[in-house]
C-alpha cells in the first residue's frame, strides 16, 4: 500500500522551501513510505492503559530567575549577517502579512 | 437578509519581565537596535534556551483571573514556519497542552452583561520587528522583540458585535494592568489584538467562513475594523458572493479593510514538542501561591466601591477604571474625606486639570494627602467649595499645601453674618434697579445679587451664609 504519493512529497518539500529533482522525490517517496510502515508496525502494539508519552525528558521545571544578564555587542551580533547597515539585518524586501 | 456576527478574538501581550522568557537579554523597548540580542534569541546553532520563571508565574496570574483551569503539566512546542522574523525558523509556542484554558471574563455592552468564554492562554516568545523603510530596497530586522515574552489570549466565538469586541479589549486590559504583568501599550506593541469575523442568518447555528483582521492599531480601530468588515460580508452574501477565508488589513485613514493575503489551505505548522524545553509542571501548591499574591482584581473593587463608599455605578467604574486613580482615591478616603465628595473633585475637577496638561495622576503635583486636606478645608467650612477649585490650581501648578495656599492668599471663607451683612447693605444701595426689580416679584434677579454680593467679598463669604443674609436684608430695607 502506497502511504506516500509523489503529492506527499512535492507538499513537504515545499513547506520546507526546498526544490527536489525527480530522482530525489522518488527516492523520498519510498523512503518516507517505509517510515510511515514502521509507524504500522509500532501501532500493532496494545497501548491500553500507558500513558501517552508528550516529552521524551523526565525532567520538569528546570528556570531560571528573571534576571537580565549581558548582551552581545551590536557588532558581534551582526558579524555573521549576510548583509547589514551596522544596526539590522538586512534582507531581501519582505511584504509584511505580520505573521505573528 | 438579517444576520448575526460571530467573533473571537486573539490578544498577544508583551508580559513585562525584566529579562527574555529562555535569555536573559533585556526586554527595554526603546534600546537601540540588535543591542538586546544574544545567541539564544538570535537562533544561533546549538544554543539552550532556559525559561524564566516569572514568565510562568505571570502567565498563571492572568489565567487565574481570567478563571481558567490551570494545567497541571504543560510543555512548549515548536511551530514551524519560514519568516525573516524569526532566524531558527520556528517559534517557541504551546500546542495542545497550554498553560491556562476554559476560562471566563464578564463584560459589560448594550447595558447588559455578558460572559466571554476565555478558550486557551498560553506562553510564547515574540518575533523580531521587521523595518521596511531601510533604503536599497532591503527590509531591516532587529532581533531586540525576538524572545520578548508573549502571552496569546484566546476566546471562544462569544463575541457578537464590535461593540461587545471593543468592551473585552477594555476589561481585558483593565485586568492585565490591575495585576501589573504588561503596560498594555499598543502604540509600543505590547498589546496586539485580532478578530476572527463572521456573520451567520440570525437564528441559525452554523458558523459562516470567517475573515481575520489584524495590525490594528487601537481598540476604536478595532471596533470600526469589525463594523465594517461585518457590513462588507453581509453585503457580498447579499449580491451572491462568498466571504474568502484571509487575512485582512485595517486602512485606518480610509476606514477600510483589505486583502493581506488568502489563507490557501491553512498553515501547516508542524507543531512537535520542544526537546530543548522540559515540561512545566504547576502543581497545587504553586498555583495556591500564586493565587494568594493576586491583587484585588477591577470587578471585586467595582463592587466593593459601589456597596463600601455609596458611589454611583457609574462613579465607582470610572474610579476603578485605572488602579492607579484606584489606589489614589482610596488613599484620599482613607483620611477621613467624604467618599461621594472625594471622589466628584477627583474624576472631575482633578481629572480636567490632569486632561488639560496632558498629565498622569501619579506624577501629579496634587497628591494624595494633599487633596485630602483641601476636601478637610471645605468639610470644615475653611473654604468654599468655589475658592477650593482655585487652591486646587495653585496646588496643581505649584505643589503647595492647600493651607499654606489659602493663607498666602488670604482666601478663608467669611462665615462672620456681621461682615456679609455689611456688604449685603452695599450691593443693595449699589444696586437700586435690580433690587427694585426683585422686590416687583422677579425671584430670578436674586440669583444676580448674589453674584453681586460674593463678587463684593472676593467670593470668599459662605455661600449659604450669603443667600440667607442677603435675603434677610433685602426684607429688612423694604
């Protein structure tokens, strides 16, 4: 049974903004197919009773107190920036749909 | 057709911790920009972001009065989306396991009252602000609000006008502001609100395709926004359209909404758990803590105004409506002051003074104790209530005593009948026509020799007193 289409695919690649030749989304197609068969084989478990695990940790609470600590330097912060006019990072025009 | 609006709002409000929710760069506004920034916000490789506890704790106090249930266990979640204001290209956000949910919050619209259900509160970090007015045709990023804790309200489709709309955003923000987790300033973007629109046949129960406006940028902007976004979907239904589901823009100078763009197919956010964030557990006892810091919240003081110091409903909410005056107006109470009396010099004659100048109440020269001492000179007859409205203008510009003002000035009230009497006999020598007139039955001209009489006394005789001995003159002299 076919769990992935070319469709699956080319719509992950795409969330991804990646571009994939056709060699590669056909790989992926059998690829991401057999993940999803491992999923078959998992659910083939009887999981009455277990809670779901939500976070692979076992930990909880780890904080820290609300306390400022320094920043970097303005400079070094904009090192690594592909473009910059000394106080943003500047980037290609972005049409502001404000997206949060 | 008649139809019936159905709206839910989203509200994002900055919590005001000192540090970011997991680094500790400051969260100071008005730093210049990419100062506040560190690898953690800046989404450098490797990094490990750490929560702040306060952030948490501020997040349960407004799920708390927002009567929610607060999670027991809750974890963050990463949402997943390519944008230039977020470089690691997922937002810290909560999914399916937020921090507060099913709540309520009582609002008062039309005259009536009504409960909006709260659907979720939960914690996230904000994004970094995007510039378009960088030349070179480039957008500039500043990563300073990038890690800013956020906190994202969520109400159920409760909400049935713009006028309803407009009346939670004012609660809502009352309440952050009384329990002092944010500044609530949307001019700065500490409080962004958005509204989820549509309208349905009145008396039917299915939801129509709704339109979501955001960028507003003030709660009256809002109210227009919804107003004409409902008139516009009701009108296409009516020529045989359809609503698209989008995002829309707000032109406040043209009073228009307008396409941002269409929402094709909903996001697809990925949400998974973030493995870089362990489960926030908030157990009985925290909550219980928690729930014994809040301050006393604006309905229970509302009421407590209403039934302890006799005010008018409409007094105790204009009292009530800033903690601030709140806190102020008690303050003055407390020495002793007449209630109704403290609080008509302090939302009126006050108020006017602090509009006129553009002033805060707490950076008022008027203090506390000293309206309280100028409200004493007139419950003891000291002043007039007239002469007080200038001490109170004295104290406003100068920061004076009221007393020192009143003997500067030499402004205490003539209660001596001997002395009012004597200046009742000039104005009605000085005054032939007029008196004649009043004595003819013209009661109205009374009104003028009175003014006549506290003008000759520089408007310090007791006023009571001047009616009373001017009339008993003018009988005498007839």
């Amino acid at each position: 049974m076919a769990k992935i289409t070319k469709a699956d695919v080319e719509y992950v690649a795409g969330l991804a903004q990646l571009t994939l030749d056709e060699a590669t989304k056909e790989k992926l197609v059998g690829e991401m197919g057999d993940i999803l068969a491992y999923m078959d084989k998992l659910n083939e478990l009887n999981t009455d009773g277990i809670e779901p695990t939500m976070h692979v940790l076992e930990m909880s609470n780890v904080f820290r107190e609300d306390e400022v600590q320094p920043s970097l330097d303005r400079e070094a912060a904009l090192a690594n920036a592909p473009k910059t006019d000394g106080e943003y990072f500047l980037v290609p025009k972005i049409l502001d749909t404000g997206d949060e | 057709m008649k139809y019936e609006p159905v709206i839910g709002m989203e509200v994002h409000v900055e919590l005001s911790t000192k540090s970011k929710v997991f680094c500790g760069c400051s969260t100071n506004f008005h730093a210049p920009a990419n100062s506040n920034v560190c690898p953690v916000c800046l989404g450098m490789p490797g990094v490990l972001p750490v929560i702040n506890k306060r952030a948490v704790e501020m997040s349960v106090m407004v799920g708390l009065a927002l009567n929610c249930t607060i999670s027991r266990w809750s974890k963050m979640d990463r949402k997943n989306y390519f944008y230039p204001d977020l470089a690691k290209n997922y937002q810290i956000s909560q999914y399916d396991l937020p921090l507060c949910h099913d709540g309520f919050i009582d609002i008062k619209a039309n005259g009536t009252s009504k409960r909006i259900g709260i659907t979720r509160a939960h914690l996230e970090e904000d994004t970094a602000r995007n510039t378009h007015t960088i030349g070179g045709g480039d957008s500039g990023v500043d990563f300073n609000r990038c890690g800013v804790t956020l906190l994202e309200i969520v109400t159920e489709p409760d909400i049935r006008g713009a006028e309803e709309a407009f009346a939670y955003l004012t609660e809502l923000k009352q309440l952050l502001r009384y329990l002092d987790v944010s500044d609530c300033n949307m001019e700065e973007g500490s409080l962004r609100a958005e509204a989820n629109i549509s309208i349905r046949p009145t008396g039917t129960e299915s939801f129509g395709t709704k339109t979501e406006v955001k960028n507003v940028a003030s709660f009256s902007g809002i109210q227009k926004a919804i107003e004409f976004e409902i008139a516009r979907q009701a009108k296409l239904i009516d020529e045989g359209g359809k609503v698209v589901q989008e995002t829309r823009g707000w032109d406040a100078d043209r009073g228009i909404t307008f396409s941002q763009r269409a929402k094709e197919s909903a996001h697809d956010y990925r949400y998974f758990p973030d493995p870089d964030l362990v489960p926030i557990v908030v157990d009985e006892a925290w909550e219980g803590r928690i729930r014994e810091s809040l301050p006393e919240l604006p309905q229970a003081r509302r009421a407590r105004f209403e039934s302890g110091y006799g005010l008018s409903a409409y007094d105790a909410g204009v009292l009530t409506a800033e903690k601030e005056m709140a806190d102020y107006y008690e303050a003055v109470v407390k020495q002793g002051c007449a209630p109704k009396q403290a609080a008509n010099w302090l939302s009126v004659e006050l108020q006017a003074l602090l509009t006129e100048h553009k002033q805060e109440l707490t950076a008022s020269k008027v203090t506390a104790d000293r309206l309280a001492a100028m409200l004493k000179l007139i419950e003891d007859g000291t002043i007039s209530g007239k002469i007080a409205k200038e001490v109170l203008l004295d104290m406003f510009e100068s920061g004076k005593e009221p007393k020192a003002i009143v003997e500067e000035k030499n402004l205490v009230q003539i209660s001596d009948t001997s002395a009012i009497e004597s200046a009742a006999r000039e104005v009605i020598a000085a005054n032939p026509g007029p008196v004649a007139e009043f004595r003819s039955g013209k009661e109205k001209t009374f009104g003028f020799l009175v003014g006549q009489l506290m003008k000759a006394t520089k408007g310090k005789a007791n006023p009571q007193m001047a009616n009373e001995v001017l009339r008993k003159v003018l009988k005498e002299t007839e």
